[in-house]
C-alpha cells in the first residue's frame, strides 16, 4: 500500500495510526503543496490528503479521506479491530471521530499555526518555514479572532476528552476510531506550552496510542 500525504498533516497522521494498528505494511509518498493536486485530481476528483493506494489486484485505486481510508482497512483486515462489537458504542466513537474531524481537527490548525507564527516562532524561524506558515494562515483566514474561537472549541474538546483521565479508551474497553482521530489530530498541540502543562493526560493518551501503533510521536512528544 501506497498512503500519499503531507508529511506535516495530522489528518496524514490519522491515517497512519490506523495502519500501524492494523500492522498493514506501506510505504509513503510525501507530496508537494499545491503540486500535489496534479497527482491527486486524476485519482479521486478531489485535492486533499491523505489518499491511501491499495496497489492490489481487486482493490479500490484509490481511498480518499481518513474516515473513509478507517472504513476500507476494516473491510481490508478485520483483526485487530477499529470497530467496537456494540453497536450503540460504535456509533458514539463514529460521532466523536466526526466532531473531532470536523471541528476540532480545524481548530487545531488554526491555533497551532498562529502558535508557529507568533511564540513559537523561534521552533523554526528560517524564511522558508515561516513562508509556509504564512500561505497557510492566509489561505484558511487564521486571524486573531478566528484563533480565539478555536481555542475556545478547544477548551470544549478537553472537557468532552477528559474521560482519558480515567480511562484508556474514549469509548468501550478497547482502542476505537475514536482515540486514533483524537491522538492524530491534537498532537500538534504538543508543542504549545499552554496545552503541555494544562493537559498533561491528553498527551500521556497520545504517547501510549503511537506506541501501541508504532507510530513516531509527533513533534514536542519526541524529545
């Protein structure tokens, strides 16, 4: 399998999750911004990553979207499962991947990028770093006002995760779609301070679900 992304993309990270979960051997193909839609159009008529190739006589050419690439690895390799045996519980870990995915996996981005842009500039202040960051708050509108509105959908998402703070898992007695999405998508926050020292369990759940994955940890976890 071939799983195109964005090496920076925490909805790329998402996806890696669940294959390092599944243990399903792929390669990467880090794409270039705005090239990147060269490649992928013909693939799948849209422009956003990660896109995972099956490369398998049979399979799909090509599954675009994290929640659809969770959807088509379950089918694709059903032990050890993503998907939890009661129903009920299973749709509540499919409404928490959607929130998650929708909502607070944005705002992450635009609290992450004004982080990168303004204190933690000094992570990385080289001219082409900073050029990137710029291109990206320009292009989803993260302004001051917009910042503050994700960070108070932020505040929301620790109240509804700090279920982490006793449990393993968001939902059921096992690993779900929900903790994936979850670990994925606000480990960019790991670099921020704030986040560090106000949430510590968020980020021992983050640690703990890379390992049981084999994934990297993401920047600010890996010191």
């Amino acid at each position: 399998m071939l799983l195109l992304q964005f090496s920076t993309s925490h909805y790329c990270r998402k996806a890696r999750l669940a294959l390092g979960y599944k243990k399903i051997p792929y390669q990467v193909e880090n794409l270039t911004p705005g090239l990147h839609i060269l490649k992928l159009k013909p693939l799948t008529g849209l422009t956003t990553v990660p896109v995972l190739l099956p490369q398998k006589a049979g399979e799909p050419q090509a599954i675009a979207d994290s929640t659809h690439i969770f959807s088509y690895l379950e089918t694709y390799q059903k032990d050890p499962p993503l998907m939890l045996p009661n129903s009920p519980q299973q749709t509540q870990a499919w409404l928490l991947e959607d929130w998650l995915d929708e909502s607070i996996g944005t705002a992450t981005r635009f609290v992450y990028y004004h982080f990168r842009a303004g204190e933690g500039k000094s992570i990385n202040p080289s001219f082409s770093s900073q050029l990137v960051i710029n291109v990206v708050r320009r292009q989803y509108g993260i302004t001051p006002a917009t910042v503050q509105l994700a960070s108070d959908r932020l505040k929301t998402a620790m109240d509804v995760l700090s279920s982490w703070q006793k449990q393993p898992y968001l939902v059921g007695d096992r690993l779900s779609v929900a903790d994936l999405t979850a670990a994925a998508l606000l480990s960019p926050l790991a670099l921020i301070p704030h986040y560090r020292q106000t949430y510590p369990w968020l980020f021992e759940r983050i640690v703990k679900i890379h390992e049981i994955c084999g994934e990297k940890l993401p920047p600010g976890l890996n010191e």
